[in-house]
C-alpha cells in the first residue's frame, strides 16, 4: 500500500522554517507565569549544562535580584560587562549590545526579555536587542512572564487589576526554537515571596497585597499553561502534516479586525489574537479611510497608527484601504481574502442615533453572507479621555455656519429684490442654489443648515401671512418639505462628489509619483542615474529631503553618495543608517529602533541583496508613521531596490560576456601557440640537430642552408611573439603613442628596409604626392603597420606579382594605401579580416597567426584613424590607412 505523501504546502513551511532557523540564531523561551517562579534559575541550570559539553556559553546580562543561588550559579560563566548610562541623574545598566556582537558567542544569556531600555540606547526595548543578536547568528536564552505578551496584557489587567506597562510582541513566542515552561504552585511562590526570595520584605508585603494573591496566581498559572500547551499542539500539528499522518484536520479559518482609532480598538486586536490562537488561524487588520473620515483631527489618526502598529507586533498582515462605505469595504476586503470571520465591537451609540444610521455591526451582518460576525463585548470607556472630539473639517468650523447664515440673508435679500417680477413658489429656486453653494464650499454639514434656514426664510418673508411662522394655506408645507428635502440631497450629493474627488485626487497623486518613478527608473542605466532619479522623484512627490548612503567597498563604512542641499548628516545619523543597512530592516524617526534619529532610514534591498540605504526627512506637517506616506515610501523603495538590482544584474552580464569572450580569446591563442609556436620550434631544433651530430660530414653550403632555414623560422618566431605582446599591450590600454612630425617617405623607406630580404626578389612600386607635408604620428608604430601590411601582400600575393605602395592627401587626413594583385577577398572576410586570429582561407599552405592585420587595426585607431580593405579591379587587395594630419 502507497504510503501518504505530505503535501507541498507542509514541505515549503518546513523548508523555509529550517532556513530561516539555519540563518538566524535560536531563541529559548523560559516562561513562567509570575517573578519568583524560577525562570532565571532554571535558565542558568541548563546553560551549565551545555557549557559542561563545551559548547560557549556567555552571560550578557542576568539579573540575580542578590539572591545567593543565582550568583552560585553565574559563577563559572563568562559574565559581560554592562553599559552603563544616565538617565535624570539615575545611574543605570543595560545589555552592551555591541560589545555581544563583537564577542560573538555561541549562546548568550539575557535576562528579562520585556524589560525596556533607557533612553538613549539603540532600541527602545530589549527584545529589539535579542532580534538583533538574532539575525547576526548568536543563539538566546531569555526569560519572560507570561503576562508580558502583547495579547495577555489587557486579561491579566483584567484579572489582577495592575495594568502591565511592558511588552513584547507574541510573534517572539511563535518565533521561539524551544520554549521552556517553568511552574511551581502558587503556595510555593507565596512562601518564597514570604521568605523574602523574590522581593525585599517591603516590595514582598505589597506585592501580597497587590498582585501575588492566591486568585491572580491560579488565573496567571492557567493562562501560561495553555500557552505553552497551545504551542506543543501547533509543534504536533507540523509534525503531522510533515509526515502525512492522517488526523482530524481542521477547516482553515482566517480572522478579520477592523481598527477605526477609537478607544476599543486596542482591547478588539487583542482580542482576535487570542481567538486566532485558538483556532490556530491567520488573521488580519485593516484600516478603512474614507473621505470625511480622512479629514479627521491628527489627535485620531496617531490612534490609528498605534493600533496598527500594536496589531504588526501581535502578528497581523496590517493594510489601510479608502472606500466611501465601511462596511461594505470590510466585507469586499473579506471576500478577496478569503476571511471566515469578523471580529466587530458592541455599539456603543444610544439606540436613537441607531434609528437615524444603523451600526456597522448590523451593516456588516446584513451583507457577511457566509462570512461568521463575532461581536465582542466592553466596559463603557470615559468620553473626555477617550473619545475624540471631531475636528473642523468633519463638521465644519464656526466660520462655516456663520457664512451659511449670511448666505441665507443674501440669499433673502436677493429675493426680495426680484420678487415683484416672479411667483413665490419660484423663489423656492433661489433658495436651491444657496444650499448648491454652501455644498460646494463649506461641506455637507453647513449646507443642510443652509436648507434649514432657507426653508424658515422663506416661510417668514415670503408665505403668507408674512412676517410670522403661521401658514395660511397648508400646500405651502409640501413646498417647505420639498424645499428642505431637495436641499438635502442636493448637499448629500455634492458632499459627497466633493470628497470622493479629493480622495481620487489623492490616488491620483499616488499612481502619478509611482509612474514618474518607474518610468524615470526604466532608462536608467547606471547607479549614478538612479540616484539622481531617486533624487529627483521623492523631492517633487513628497517635498521631503533625502540623503543615500550605499556602503564604502573597500571598509563597507556607510557613504553620502546623495544628499539634498542643506541637509547635514552626523556621526549618529549615519551610525542609524549602518544599523538599517545591515540589518536590513528600517530605522530611525517613525520606528521603534533609534527613533530619536533626525530622519526615517528604509534599506534598498531585495531578496537576496543589498544596495544601500535611503534616508527621509519628511516636512514638518508630515508624519513618518502616516500610513499614506509609509505605503508611498515602502512603493518607493520596493521600486528603487529593483532598479538597483537590475543594473547590477546587468554589470553582472556584461562582465560574464567579457569572460566569455576572454576564454574564446585565450582558446584561439592556446590553438595558435600550438601551431604557429611548435611549427617553428621543431624547425629550429632539427636544423640545430642535424648542424650538432652531422657538422664535420656536411658540405659547407648545406650548413649554410641549414642554418639559413633555423635563421628564418627564429625571426618567424620573434615575429609571432612581438605580436602576440603588441595585441597584449592595445588590449590592456597600455600602448602610448609618441606623435611627433614624421616624414612619409622616411616611413616608407625604413619598411623596405626591415623587408629588404624578403623583398628581394619582388618589384615594389612606390607612389608619392608631390609635396606631402609632414605628419604627427608615432615612427616606430606606424613602421610597424606598414611592414605588417607588406608581409600580409607578400604572402598572399604571387611570386611573381608588384607590391603598391601610395601615399597622398585628402583634405585633412593622409591616406597610406598597400596594394598587390594576389587572390582578393570575399565580401563576408572584407567584414572580418581586421579581427583577432582570423585566418583568410586562400591560399592554401600560407603560415600566420591572424594578429598582424588586429595590430594594424589597433595602432591606426589609437592615432585616432581607419584602415580598411577593398578588392581591386583586375584582381588584387587595397587596404587603405586614413591618419589624420593634425590633432
């Protein structure tokens, strides 16, 4: 029977947890649920335990409380020094962060994970330190209560009646490679709390009286249990699915929480995280703006982006939409997202500002279909200290209602001006026009005041019996409702047009700046012109002031590569972006890492890359932790990054094409060498031979001609190296080129006579201009190509054919022509025969290496000239070298 094979999902979730854990250091979590349970202890006892079995053990920092076991156990172990610090003339001591890095130990011992640091530290709470000690490789143990975890703290306040100040996120406790549980009875904590071994006596009497009472201890005890028990059952859970072993699995959930910056939202987000743990799901917070929510005072949305933030430490994908409808925006974000359920608040409103709007948890269960609503129950938070008061814009300042009413007044006044030309009933449009223009300019509120006062206007002035209220004739009410009906939708309409048209203004901001920047980035070929890019684009689209920093090569120390005028950089600033660059995560103003820094630093970085660090000073009207901001930034960067990785990626191909063609290129000389060098080299050793063992019995010519034969192939030789050094020289740059004036014919006379042996037997016509002037160029090189292009005829060409040589001037430039009446060459060879070791096919049993037309090429192009190749009429090769006379 075919055992069950796990599916794809289970190995990939294995494959990346084993990853991750190979590249970061392991976390070891001694939980318990109160002080005084042992959790310090227990973690020196097993840290004794490994570093028996030689593993490195270090004490960064534990706190022994002066309790004498614990200073027992410390006892052995390699203790770090403090950092010591200041803080309103309190002395106080803090994990050395760097100098653990730098130590560098296997595992590090750091007690008191919630524990917040003191300011001026890199981060402001410790867990940020084990993060980081984390990611450099450097294995943890560390201690914590349970009631520290961001999702128990709101319970355990509930419980004990001591609201917990520190914190840390519960994705540490998910994180964690082991985790440890450390219990003792509650009547054993409260005799050691009476003997004095967790607090000192007066700490120890109030603690009883406070927090360590029996109630609280069995409530704390249960919560870690289940914890840790929630814990191993995800650990068994993996282990089955690993393994394909069949069980009752259960229907994935995905839960969904709307944060809206109001007083409950922080007890609702923890809340769902406590049921997500339960159902062991996915979960979700989601922040809707709409337009007139948008305008709100800045006081609701620092709320806001606190509970976002709580709801990223707990653990949750966190997104901010726009729409112009909550519910529905909830609920079409649920269907994309496939939630399962809604975690909503009880309304809160009284029951007739129901009756005038339904609550969006009756909206939401009236359009949840499949989709389950849990609505979470709470205490009635205080009104002054929580509720904000809503800002001018959403119901409109004083000044707005006053000019309402002075357009009413116009308005009147108008109307009674044109009155003795048009029926009352009439007037009714004037009126309609006010509340259009109170819509458009002030908003919904002061306009449906309009339409108010409008209404009790026209009934004074204008109905019958003037001057009062009273109606006379009772159609006139259908005429005020429809007055005061008409105008409110009318307001409603335009309010609303107006909003939305701000809101996609804004979206159209948004997408504009991103196509600018991508399109900008799209031709950018180097870094230089992607940082003036980046430069040019976060300017204009955020009016903020930026500075890069990409990492020195040679002592990876961070650069200004990129700075905005006026904007300077300190040892501190810097020291933050370094932080943000190896870390690769951000820094800075707007996060809780060196937050106390000037600007907000992000890593330009991909998966597997990083380039180097972008740094933003926002205006002073901007906030760095506006979502719309972050999400415009985090767009930025995500495009930047690419565009970086791109252009290294194509550095990356151009020199893997240089590589390729070297290797070609030393494939053709290795081919060369073993001809064109072996060739010769066997000629010379034969004739050296048969001159060594047969000299006293040869004739005295045929040592001569043997001699004569090694003489020819040593100068073949020398010949085939020179070029082989000269090719060297033009591809390495380093041939210099000394132009002092030259005479033509002194050029072409010392060619003959380095050629006048093999020259002896050929005709060589030489063709002068009259008057040729003097030419910069450099003698030696120039010679060279010349006796290049004569042994290339030579060879070539018939035994019996003339060599051409021409010389003449066109315009400003000397044109040198070699010619002879050999074979030709085909138009395909024409294009290739100046390349390096290309060999012309004809004729056969011609000898070269197909260097010396490359080295002509070279030396003519270095005196800024051409040479090229044609074939003559009648049968031949002309190649012609066009010098320019003066540069």
């Amino acid at each position: 029977m075919e055992q069950p094979r796990p599916s794809p999902e289970a190995m990939l979730k294995l494959a990346e947890t084993e990853a991750r854990e190979h590249r970061r250091g392991r976390l070891t979590i001694f939980l318990g649920y109160a002080a005084g349970v042992g959790k310090t202890h227990s973690m020196l006892e097993a840290a004794r335990q490994l570093k028996a079995e030689g593993h490195e053990v270090v004490a960064a920092y534990v706190e022994s409380h002066g309790r004498p076991e614990t200073d027992i156990l410390l006892a052995g172990l390699e203790i770090l020094p403090r950092l010591r610090c200041s803080h309103q003339g309190v002395n106080l001591e803090e994990l050395d962060l760097d100098l653990t890095l730098a130590r560098h130990p296997g595992l590090a011992l750091v007690d008191e994970l919630a524990h917040s640091n003191a300011p001026g530290c890199r981060h402001e709470k410790r867990w940020q330190d084990i993060e980081e000690l984390l990611a450099a490789g450097i294995d943890v143990y560390t201690t914590v209560n349970v009631q520290h975890f961001e999702s128990a703290s709101d319970i355990v306040h509930q419980i004990t009646g001591v609201p917990v100040r520190e914190t840390v996120p519960d994705s540490l406790l998910d994180q964690a490679t082991e985790v440890m549980l450390v219990d003792i009875p509650p009547e054993t904590l409260l005799q050691r709390l009476r003997q004095g071994k967790v607090y000192v006596p007066e700490q120890a009497a109030l603690a009883g009286k406070q927090f360590f009472r029996p109630g609280n201890l069995i409530a704390l005890r249960e919560l870690s249990l289940r914890r840790t028990a929630t814990r191993v059952d995800h650990e068994m859970r993996t282990y089955m699915e690993t393994r394909a072993i069949d069980g009752p699995w259960p229907v994935a959930e995905r839960l969904l929480v709307c944060a809206s910056g109001s007083p409950y939202s922080e007890h609702l987000i923890r809340t769902t995280r406590r049921m997500a743990d339960e159902l062991k799901a996915q979960w979700c917070t989601i922040y809707v703006e709409t337009p007139r929510l948008a305008r709100e005072q800045q006081e609701n949305r620092q709320r806001v982006w606190r509970d976002l933030r709580l709801a990223e430490s707990l653990g949750a994908e966190v997104a901010t939409i726009t729409a112009s409808s909550v519910p529905q925006a909830i609920i079409d974000y649920a269907v994309r997202h496939n939630v399962t359920r809604l975690v909503v608040g009880k309304p809160t409103k009284p029951r007739w500002r129901e009756l005038l709007r339904p609550p969006i948890v009756d909206q939401l269960i009236r359009l949840s279909g499949a989709i389950h609503v849990h609505v979470v129950s709470f205490k009635q938070a205080t009104p002054s200290a929580k509720t904000a008061t809503p800002g001018p814009g959403l119901l409109g300042g004083w000044s707005d209602y006053l000019i309402s009413l002075a357009l009413v007044a116009v308005t009147t006044t108008l109307s009674f001006l044109v009155r003795p030309y048009i029926s009352p009933t009439n007037l009714v449009m004037v009126y309609l026009l006010a509340v259009v223009l109170a819509a458009v300019r002030f908003g919904l509120k002061p306009a449906i005041l309009t339409a108010l006062l409008g209404v009790l206007a026209f009934d004074f002035c204008f109905v019958a019996p003037r001057w009062s209220l009273t109606v006379a004739d009772t159609e006139y009410l259908f005429t005020f409702l429809g007055l005061f009906t008409v105008g409110v939708v009318i307001s409603t309409l335009v309010a609303k047009g107006k909003v939305r048209t701000e809101a996609l203004r804004e979206r159209e901001l948004q997408t504009e700046s991103l196509y600018y920047l991508s399109r900008d980035l799209a031709v950018a070929i180097d870094m230089d012109s992607i940082l003036a890019v980046v430069r040019k684009n976060i300017v204009e689209s955020l009016q903020a002031r930026l500075a890069v920093l990409i990492p020195d090569p040679e002592d990876e120390q961070m650069q200004i590569a990129v700075i905005s005028e006026g904007l300077v950089l300190g040892a501190k600033e810097i020291a933050v972006a370094d932080w943000a660059f190896r870390n690769r995560r951000p820094a800075g103003n707007g996060t809780e890492t060196l937050g106390s820094a000037d600007l907000l630093y992000l890593p330009l970085c991909t998966t597997s890359l990083s380039f180097a660090v972008l740094g933003v000073q926002l205006s002073q009207a901007a906030n760095y932790c506006s979502p719309h901001h972050r999400r415009l930034l985090d767009a930025f960067v995500a495009q930047i990054a690419l565009a970086m990785e791109r252009v290294h990626l194509a550095a990356q191909a151009e020199q893997a094409q240089v590589l390729a063609a070297r290797e070609s290129l030393e494939r053709a000389l290795l081919n060369s060498i073993s001809h064109d060098l072996r060739t010769p080299l066997v000629t010379i050793i034969g004739a050296l031979s048969s001159l060594r063992e047969e000299s006293l019995h040869l004739p005295a010519h045929k040592q001569q001609e043997l001699l004569r034969c090694a003489w020819d192939e040593a100068e073949r030789l020398n010949h085939f190296v020179g070029n082989l050094l000269d090719m060297t020289r033009l591809k390495a740059g380093e041939m210099h080129i000394n132009r002092e004036p030259c005479d033509v014919q002194d050029l072409i006379g010392s060619a003959l006579t380095i050629l006048d042996r093999k020259l002896a037997e050929r005709d060589v016509s030489v063709q002068l201009a009259e008057d040729l002037p003097l030419v910069n160029m450099d003698m030696v090189l120039m010679t060279q190509v010349l006796v290049n292009l004569l042994d290339n005829g030579l060879k070539y060409a018939p035994a019996d054919s003339p060599l051409e040589i021409a010389a003449r001037i066109e315009g400003n430039h000397l044109v040198l022509e070699v010619l002879d009446r050999g074979p030709g060459v085909s138009e395909q060879d024409l294009q290739r025969m100046f390349e390096k070791f290309y060999r012309l096919p004809v004729p056969e049993g011609v000898s070269g290496t197909g260097l010396g037309l490359s080295i002509c090429k070279g030396i003519v192009e270095a005196h800024c000239g051409t040479i090229s190749a044609k074939n003559r009429i009648g049968g031949g090769l002309c190649v012609t070298c066009r010098l320019p006379l003066h540069l």
